[in-house]
C-alpha cells in the first residue's frame, strides 16, 4: 500500500525549492488521506 499521487500535477514541484506545504492540491490531499485512512480501517477489520 502507497500514496501514489497524481503524476501530472506531482512533479510541477517536487524537490524543488517551490516544494512547500501550501502548493499542495487539497483535493488530491483529502483524496489520498481518505484512501490511506479506508485501507487502513480494513486491514484493521479483517485482519489482512
């Protein structure tokens, strides 16, 4: 399991001096972390 953002918008600032929390998308923020957070609750359910 792993964040894999999208990699057209990724690396307009990744690893770049540009590369600060306020130009992140927070659609693709909230989407992630609701992604990560259900896969989380699962694998805690059923013991995968």
């Amino acid at each position: 399991m792993e964040m894999e953002p999208n990699p057209q918008k990724y690396f307009n600032y990744h690893h770049t001096e540009a590369d600060v929390f306020e130009v992140v998308d927070k659609r693709e923020l909230e989407l992630e972390a609701t992604t990560l957070t259900s896969m989380v609750y699962v694998i805690d359910q059923e013991g995968i």
